[in-house]
C-alpha cells in the first residue's frame, strides 16, 4: 500500500441553500475564473433572450423561448460546478425568476462571488503572517552562511 501524503488544498463545501452541496477551493484562480466567465456569459444569454422575447407576439413562442432559456441557464450553472445543482436547488421554478431585484441565477453567482471575496481576505491575513516566518527563517540562514 502506498504512503499517503496529506496536505491542505482549502477544498471546502458548500450548501446552496441548504438544498445540494458543491466544493471548491474559494481562492483557487481558476474557478474563480470560471465564476466570472459564466457570469458573464450569462448575461449575453440574458440579453439575446430579452431581445428575442421584444420580437415575439405569440404566446406559445414565448414559453418555448423561455423554456430554452431556462435549460441554457441551467446547463451553464450544472457546468461550472460539475453536478446538476439546479435541479435541488431551484426545483421546477425557472432560473429566471425574480428575487430581491436580480434572476435567482444571478443571485447564486452574487452569493459566490461574495464567498470568493471573504476567503481571500481571510486567506491574505494567514499568508502573510506565515510567509514572513518562513521569509526570516530563511533569511537568517543566508545571511549566517555569508
């Protein structure tokens, strides 16, 4: 059996809502990356879908147009967290629903993005604490050595 080797990754979890949940590491720059990119994605999908929705008289094409939005959202949300995490957590509601003023997708992105904020601060304050024992442990040897 091989020797395991443990050490800290800051992989956390996550509850949505207390319905399903997700891990990621809030400092990790390529999630944080991902965040971004589906928010703005999101809102050129958003977009293209209000512009549509200005052009349409008929009802039927309406919820077609909705209901394909829908599933884009969706699929877009389920992507960045690798699991389908909208079927918990927002059931049969449409993504696009309005809550507190924003799309109860946006609110999701707004809610992590604020996760990703507070780690980072709290990150910074263990950092650099940490890095400047480390900086003058090894800076003392040097100088010792010289």
């Amino acid at each position: 059996m091989a020797e395991v080797i443990k050490f800290e990754t800051s992989l956390k979890e996550f509850s949505l809502n207390e319905q399903t949940s997700v891990f990621f590491n809030p400092t990790d720059m390529v999630f944080i990356e991902r965040v971004f990119s589906t928010v703005e994605k999101l809102g050129e999908v958003d977009e293209t879908y209000n512009a549509a929705l200005d052009k349409i008289d008929d009802n039927a094409a309406v919820f077609d147009l909705a209901r394909a939005h829908d599933e884009e959202i969706r699929a877009e949300l389920n992507s960045l967290f690798g699991k389908d995490i909208c079927t918990p957590v927002f059931g049969e509601m449409s993504v696009s629903a309005i809550a507190d003023g924003f799309p109860v997708w946006a609110n999701l992105l707004f809610a992590v993005i604020d996760t990703l904020d507070e780690a980072f601060l709290e990150e910074k304050k263990k950092t650099n604490p940490r890095l400047a024992k480390y900086t003058a442990k090894y800076s003392s040897r040097n100088r010792k050595k010289k």
